[in-house]
C-alpha cells in the first residue's frame, strides 16, 4: 500500500478591486481544512474572518498574521493569514471599507495522505495533526 499523499486545493477570489463595503464571495469549505487568505490594498479597511454551518448566522473566526504570529479576528493590513475551517460549512472575508482598493484571494486546503486525512490544523499554541477522522 502507498503512502503516497495528495494535497487539495481549490482558489477563489473573494473580493477584486473592490472599493464598497461587501460580504464577498462565501466559500464553500465542507471537507477543507484551512483557509489561506492573502489580502492586497488595505488603506484604512478591515477584513472580518467569519464562519457558519447553518448558512445564516455568522461568526467570526481567529486567523493568523503568517507575518507576526498574531491571531486575531479581523485583519486591517495587506498580508496572507491561516484560518483553521475544518468543520466549518462555509466562510466568507466581509470587507468594511474606508478607502483603497481590495483585492481578497483564498486558497482552501487539505491534506491526504495513504488514504487517511491528516490535517494541520491552526490552532492557538500550535499545529495539530488530526489523523484517521
């Protein structure tokens, strides 16, 4: 039997050029891991990181500056960040505008290795591999 692992990706943009305050496109994340946001234009603006499984009622998320190590639940400077999605349905980058132009762009990822899923998941203190769900 191979162990040979496969990592799945999938790329959307979010926001392009936008210059009003918008939800976005929302990303279906069933059967994903990680989001990767890399947000370009920010002058003033903040990006809010939420979540839902219901499909109506949002939350916000932490994500990770991969800049500086800090998490938090918006992002109001130009820069990539990890959100941890597994078990989350669908997310979305809402974006508050004040001035520039954003452009938001996501890649979601997972990791499958010799048939089982092992994925690294962000969390505060670490990463932790979850093998065999």
């Amino acid at each position: 039997m191979s162990n040979q692992g496969y990592i799945l990706t999938k790329e959307t943009v979010l926001h392009e050029d936008a210059i009003l305050t918008a939800n976005g496109v929302i990303l279906d994340t069933k059967g994903f891991a990680m989001v990767v946001v890399q947000i370009e234009g920010i002058d003033g603006d903040t990006v809010t990181f939420e979540v839902t499984v219901d499909g109506d009622n949002w939350y916000g998320l932490f994500g990770e500056n991969i800049t500086n190590g800090i998490w938090a639940l918006t992002a109001t400077a130009d820069g990539i960040y990890h959100v941890p999605v597994l078990g989350k349905n669908y997310f979305r980058a809402r974006l508050t505008r004040v001035s520039g132009t954003v452009t938001i762009t996501t890649i979601l990822t997972t990791v499958i290795i010799g048939g089982m899923i092992a994925i690294e998941t962000l969390i505060l203190g670490g990463i932790e591999d979850l093998k065999n769900l």
